[in-house]
C-alpha cells in the first residue's frame, strides 16, 4: 500500500514527465524515469547549545518504491533510525547532516535495498550560549507555525487607524512563513531560470535586454529604475554592487505582486513542488496545490505579533516589543516640518537604504530582534506584499481568511526604511495596485505544509 508521501511524491513526477513533454524542443535529458531523492529540513537550524532540533525527512520517493529505513548522522557523532527525528547538540560548532534512504523496488529479490546519499554541509549552527544572540542567515529558510488562533487588529495600547478595527479573532491551520525577506539574490536567480526557458521578455513581448521585467503578461520587476537592486550584464541576472557591497543579501525591491506571485510559483517548482498559482488567473490553482505563495494578511499579522506563550499577547511592533528603537529595526522618523531622518545603518551613498536581511541579530550594535514566530524584519526594512486583496475588517469570527474575491488593491504590511515608526506596526494596514513596484517594497513567502 502506497504511503501518502509516496502518492505525493507519484503525482509531483508525473507532473514533471508532462511538462517534460512540452520542453524536450528546448532542454535535453529530461527525467522521464524519476528518481528517489533523500532531502531533509530542519527546525532550528541555529541557535545556542544546547540546541534541540527537529528534522523532517521531506525526500521524494520514486513510484512503487518503499522505504526500508533511514539512517541519520548528526555530524556530533550522533546517530538514529526513525523518519523524523530529534538530536540535541550540545557543543558550538557547525555540523554537517546526512540522510541515507534504503529503498526497495517491487521487482527486487531479497531483502537488499537501494541507498540513497544526501549531505548537506554545515547545516546546523551551534554556538556558544550568550557568545552569539544572532541566528545564522539563511536566506529561504521558512518557520513553522502551528494551527492557533488569535485577535487581528490594533490593540488597546495603540492610536490604530479606522481600518485596523475592529478587532476580531481569527482561526489559523498550520503554515509555513518566511523567516526572512527575499533576497535580489533569490529573486535574480529566478528570473535567470525563467531567461533560460525563455519566460523573461521587454515591455513589447520581445526578446529582454534590458529595461523592466515582463513574464506573463504582467511587469515582475522595475529594473529599468535607478533603485532596483539587480542589473543585467551578459545575458544574466545580477544583484548590484553598491559602495562595495554586494546587494545579494539584501531584500529585493521595485517587485510588483505579480513578480512576487511569478516567483513563488518558480520557486515551488524547483523544489518539486506543485506551484501554488494559476499564472493564466493570478489566483490560486485547484486542487490545493501545496507551493510556495504569499502569506495572507491574517497569517501575517499572526508571525509578526501575536505571542501564545506563555500568556497570549498582541504585540505592537514585529520584534516582540512595544517599544521601537534603532537598535531593533530600519526604520525612519518623520516629524511634520521637519526633514525625515533616515538612520541608513551600513551607510549607502544613495537611495535605497536597506540593511541586509537578518541584519538586527544581535550583531552590529543591534539587538537580536525576532517576530513571536522567529522571523526576522517584520516591522522595517522593506514594506511586503501579501496575498490578500484589500478590504474592511467586520466583527466576525474568520477561520483561514484569504481577503475578498473582489477588488483593485493588494494589502502591503511591516513599514519600511522609507516610512515613521507608525507603519511598523505589526496592525497597520496599506495596500497597494499589484503593478506598482517602489524602492521600499519587497516580500516574503509562506505555504501549507
């Protein structure tokens, strides 16, 4: 009998071989066989010793083969046997983790099954307790929530404005959220892929050279604005330089809602993964595709500030504190008339003024600033498209509240290097046409587990 893993991992490959049909004119040695593939998370992947982490074998098993065991090696001389396993580290260092699946096909005699190898290196972080408060950067890496519910909207402790009440309690399933900011990196080596397969053309449908981003249809990328944070030279995507500073790491911006939704879609294929959007819509596809998307309004006001434990609280800003400083966040001041103040943390000679992403950890004079949920930037640095389409809060109890069916705007959270300490609030609202791109809006991504 086929596990439900192992239906999954059928379906996933025969998607696969069916849009290998319509790429062989253009790609050579497409996997028509598909094979099994050990591979793995990981929940912390840093923090202090001791250091309990939760793996999670997440490996594509090919169609009719069964798993016989799995063999794990913590790379702290530690070892185990069973599917999911917890290891606890207790000395600072950086590990490497392997993963050996033995799998067996039907046809095969015996009791001998077929190993499968995957290494990742130095995967997890440990180091040593009050040394470094900071969680190591990985960009990509998501964070677990667990299904809960909690009060959306501003507090009593705040001055909120008319469309962040009234309050009202919303029921959450479980989700997956960004722990941090998307990266030009990420997002350039995106559209290097779409390039590839010919996806990526000029505002006239022709062949890209330069200037803003088309795919689809729609503007993904403001490029030909002195503020986007990725050029184009030789025929490939790059993250700018910028006083000697690579911009690889910081959050992409000048993206639209359609770029944002065109990458998520990429990105969940590349991870085998069935791509959460109908690009032919821009809404989500049937059938409960289990892709990366962007996180609603709701999942992320519930990352950003509602702490379960160990009393339920709302908190105002998205570090767990209701109280903002620049020690926790990249924010500006605006004063009326006055010129604003932007404090521009590593020291950019121009516009735009981001820190990279996981830059309040600790390090660099700032305090490790973290979202209830783990995740970094939440309040500052870049503004960040949210799924939802914009509209007014009711009274009503919501369970998985995806915004309305209709309208012309897309919700925008977490304020900005650009913007006051007000639209850092984990409960102010904005939004924004999904076409628009600006030096001070990027995004992050969630999905279903």
């Amino acid at each position: 009998m086929q596990t439900k893993k192992s239906i999954t991992s059928t379906k996933r490959w025969a998607a696969m071989g069916l849009a290998c049909l319509f790429l062989t004119v253009s790609f050579a040695g497409c996997p028509f066989t598909p094979k099994t593939k050990p591979d793995f998370m990981a929940w912390p992947v840093s923090g202090a010793a001791p250091l309990t982490v939760q793996f999670i074998d997440i490996s594509q098993v090919a169609p009719g083969e069964t798993v016989q065991r799995w063999w794990w090696d913590f790379g702290d001389n530690g070892f185990d046997v069973v599917q999911d396993p917890i290891h606890v580290y207790t000395q600072p260092d950086k590990y490497d983790v392997t993963l050996i699946l033995e799998t067996l096909a039907p046809e095969t005699k015996g009791n001998t099954g077929v190993l499968h190898t995957r290494v990742k290196k130095q995967f997890i972080s440990v180091t040593t307790p009050g040394a470094t408060p900071g969680d190591a950067i990985h960009p990509g890496e998501m964070v677990s929530i667990s299904a809960s519910a909690f009060n959306m909207g501003a507090t009593d402790a705040e001055a909120g404005a008319e469309d962040e009440y009234p309050r009202h309690r919303v029921t959450l399933s479980a989700y997956e959220i960004g722990k941090f900011e998307v990266t030009n990196k990420e997002f350039a080596d995106a559209l290097n892929a779409l390039l590839d397969e010919g996806l990526i053309v000029n505002e006239t449908g022709g062949a890209y050279a330069d200037g803003d981003v088309y795919a689809y249809g729609k503007r993904v990328l403001a490029a030909s604005s002195g503020y986007c944070q990725i050029a184009f030279a030789q025929n490939r995507f790059e993250p700018k330089v910028r006083d000697g500073r690579s911009m690889e790491n910081h959050p992409v911006v000048m993206v639209t809602w359609y770029g944002a939704v065109v990458f998520c879609n990429r990105l969940s294929q590349s991870q085998g993964l069935t791509p959460y959007y109908n690009l032919a819509t821009w809404s989500p596809a049937p059938n409960g595709a289990n892709g990366f998307r962007l996180p609603t309004e709701a999942e992320w006001e519930r990352a950003a500030a509602w702490n379960a434990s160990p009393s339920p609280s709302h908190w105002i800003y998205g570090f767990s504190s209701n109280n903002i400083d620049f020690s926790r966040c990249n924010y500006a001041v605006m004063e009326e008339g006055q010129a604003a103040y932007y404090p521009n943390p590593i020291g950019l000679s121009l516009f735009p003024y981001t820190t990279p992403i996981g830059y309040y950890n600790g390090t660099n004079g700032t305090l490790n600033r973290r979202s209830p949920a783990g995740c970094y930037d939440m309040s500052g640095n870049v503004l960040e498209w949210c799924g939802d389409r914009y509209g007014l809060y009711t009274e009503d109890e919501q369970t998985n509240p995806a915004g309305p069916a209709y309208g012309g705007t897309r919700v925008v959270r977490g304020g900005s290097w650009f913007q006051d300490a007000d639209a850092c609030r984990t409960a102010h609202r904005a939004s924004m046409r999904p076409d628009r791109a600006f030096m001070f809006l990027g995004f992050r991504t969630a999905r279903t587990p």
